[in-house]
C-alpha cells in the first residue's frame, strides 16, 4: 500500500483529501499547494502554465489557499510603476503539524460527543420516528 494511502473502517484516505476535509478546501486546490510549494513564489500565470489549467481556475483555488492560511500574497513592486502580486506556500512542515493538531482536536471532540450519549436519548432519537 502506498504511503500517501491511509485505509480507515469509514473510508480509503489521501493526502490531498485529507487536506481538502482539514483545510475547507477543493482537492484541485491542492495541486495549486503543492506546484507552488515546489516551484517557489509564483504569479498566477506562471502556475496556471505550469499545471495547464485556465488562470482563473488558478485564481479561485490560490484564494481559496489564501483564505485556508496556506499561502501568502506577496506585492511585487515594479520601477516603472504598478505591481504585481506573487504567491508563496507556508512549509509543508507546518502543515503537517496543522494537520495533526486537528485531527487530535476532531479525536477529542468525538470522544467527547460519544460519552456524553445517553442510550435513552439514542433510542427515543432512531426507534421513535418510525
């Protein structure tokens, strides 16, 4: 089984599905992470070239990165006048670690939410709407 591959009793998991479900974001968005990640501050176009998608398809996932903390905009001054912006990946270091913390949290959480079931109340809930 591949490293990248994680089989739980609910479902088979990957890494940019796993991403996706912690971070709130699309599993294309990942990609976007990740050519980023590799290929180091990038303008949207280049990015786009790079993974051969439509740069505005491009523009919604580097949003939605933005908005998840996993990149950062960054304005590119130009001489002449204007600007442009460049996009740069937080480590992935970092995101394994934001990763494993919500997971923990989501694990406690659920623990949380099962001992405090009360049969009578799971019973009345699925056995009395029949």
């Amino acid at each position: 089984m591949s490293k990248l591959l994680l089989k739980t009793p609910c479902t088979t998991w990957t890494l940019d599905s796993l991403m996706a479900c912690v971070f709130g974001i699309k599993v294309s968005d990942v990609k976007v992470y990740f050519d980023i990640l590799k290929n180091g501050p990038s303008k949207i176009n280049d990015i786009a070239e790079r993974i051969k998608r439509d740069r505005s398809t491009v523009q919604r996932s580097v949003q939605n990165l933005l908005n998840a903390g996993l990149v950062k905009r960054k304005q590119v001054n130009i001489k002449e006048g204007g600007y442009y912006y460049v996009y740069e990946a937080i480590p992935f270091e970092e995101v394994k670690e934001i990763i494993k913390d919500t997971m923990e949290e989501w694990c406690k959480s659920m623990k949380r939410w099962v001992d405090e079931l009360e049969f009578e109340d799971v019973v009345k809930e699925y056995l009395e709407e029949e």
